[in-house]
C-alpha cells in the first residue's frame, strides 16, 4: 500500500467508527441514484459493522428485488437484506406522495 491509500484507509475508518457511535442513523432514499462497485461494497461494509449494535432506518422507492440493480451484485445484496431485515420492523407505505398533493394543492391556490 502507498502512503495514498493508507491515507485514505485511515479517513475512512475514522468515518465508520464516527457512523457507529449514533444510537440511529437514517439513509434516506436508498437506490434514488445507483452505487459505484465500491460506493456498494463500503454500504455493505458500513450496514455490516452496524448489524445488531444500533438503529438504522432505509427509506426508498424500491422494492427488495430491485435492490440488485442499485448495488449490481446479486450476492451482496442477499447478504445486505439478510442482515437489514433480521429482527427488522418493515413498513411498507403505499399511496400517493405528500410532495406531490402539495404541489397540486399549490396550483389549485394559484389558479
């Protein structure tokens, strides 16, 4: 390893071990823009080191299934939603987005 990519090793667990001390951490619109093969693989590493020792919420559009699409590796992704949906409260919302009845409601007022 070159002195760039200890560098880089060191920044990075010093930001894992800053990720792990929250009793909650919430990822907000997962698979909204898909992941590189490594920006996958540190999501996997970082939901691995949370596994179990505090709260996590996921929120996102997409159903289990096409979460391969987002991470691009079918593998991963199994062990990822094995690990997420053990002792996991699942919610699943359907309905129409708050966004967009604001959005509409704004017209309405303004028409």
């Amino acid at each position: 390893m070159n002195c760039l990519q200890h560098q880089q090793e060191y920044r990075l667990n010093k930001l894992e071990k800053q990720w792990l001390t929250p009793h909650l951490v919430i990822l907000d619109e997962l698979g909204y823009v898909p992941f590189s093969k490594v920006g996958a693989e540190l999501l996997f590493q970082f939901c691995s080191a949370r596994y179990e020792r505090g709260s996590l919420i996921i929120t996102t559009n997409l159903e289990f299934p096409k979460w391969t699409e987002v991470l691009g590796d079918e593998q991963m992704t199994a062990a990822l939603l094995d690990r997420l949906t053990h002792n996991a409260h699942i919610i699943n919302i359907n309905g129409e987005s708050y966004r967009f009845k604001q959005a509409l409601a704004k017209q309405a007022n303004n028409a």
